[in-house]
C-alpha cells in the first residue's frame, strides 16, 4: 500500500519540478495554471489515500474463519 502512496507522491513531486522548470523557462504556463494543477494533484493524492483506506479497512474486516 505505501508503495502506491510513494509512487504518488513520486508523481506530484516530479510534476511539480517539471512545471517549475517550464516556470523558470517561461513556456506558456500561468502562474494561475500552475497552482490549480498542483491543487487537483493533492486533492488526487488526498482522495487516493482515503480510497486505500477504506479497501483496507474493509479487507481486514472480513472473517476468514481462521
């Protein structure tokens, strides 16, 4: 579970990067266009996490007679 949780996160720090450089670079993207990519990227992350955590919860809760 921590692994998709840390490729996530991978994902957004590498998008994040990239959309500096492209900043520094001045390639055409708004500051605006910048921070509302960051924002749906956290919020994805965030709804990503909440989703694992429910599975979970409901996988470990299933009786397997043991």
């Amino acid at each position: 579970m921590m692994f998709h949780l840390d490729a996530l996160a991978g994902l957004a720090r590498a998008h994040v990067a990239d959309a500096r450089r492209h900043l520094r670079s001045d390639a055409g993207y708004t500051t605006e266009t910048i921070v509302v990519t960051a924002l749906l990227a956290t919020l994805a992350l965030a709804v990503v996490g909440i989703i694992v955590g429910k599975v979970l919860t409901k996988a470990n809760g299933i009786d397997l007679g043991g």
